[in-house]
C-alpha cells in the first residue's frame, strides 16, 4: 500500500455536512460535494486523497454494507489483484 486514495462515507444530508466541514474546518469542499486532499512534499510522491459524502440510501458501496469505504493506494493494482485471486480471495467488482 502506498497510501490511502479516497474516504467515502454515508450521510442523511450530504451537502450540509460538506458545508459544516468547509465553514468549521476549512475543507475546500468542491461543487460535486467532495474535496480533494493534496499531500506530498520535495521528499515524497505527490498525490491525492478523496472525502466524499454520500446520500445514505447509496448503491455505490455495495455489495458492502458498511457505512464507509476506504479505497487504498497500491503501486501495482493488476498484481496485487492476481495475488489475492491466487489465494482464494473474492474479488468483487472492476477497477477504477
């Protein structure tokens, strides 16, 4: 893992919460209702982390039922993938 690439979570009303998170904390919450976290330095890889809030009543974290997801950065996402298959694991779904 290199480093996490996104945090997506459910909320009763989205748009008010990204509003509190930029009016208290600062966030540069975008139209879309995200924001983008940018990280990195002279002495790391740049990149970035994605907050996201969604409606609750969400399809797009299924066939999972938590209330979140976390999406992780890895370096070669084709062989860990084939890794993970090779030991019985059950992939779901495509890549982004």
């Amino acid at each position: 893992m290199t480093g996490i690439g996104g945090i997506f979570f459910k909320s009763e009303d989205p748009k008010a919460l990204g509003a509190w998170y930029r009016d208290h904390l600062g966030l540069d919450v975008c139209e879309w209702g995200g924001a983008l976290l940018r990280w990195g330095g002279p002495d790391s890889e740049a990149g970035v982390t994605v907050w996201s809030p969604f409606a609750h009543d969400t399809t797009y974290m299924q066939p999972g039922t938590a209330s979140f997801m976390i999406n992780y950065r890895v370096a070669d996402l084709e062989a860990l993938l084939a890794g993970l298959r090779s030991e019985g694991c059950n992939v779901v779904g495509g890549t982004e």
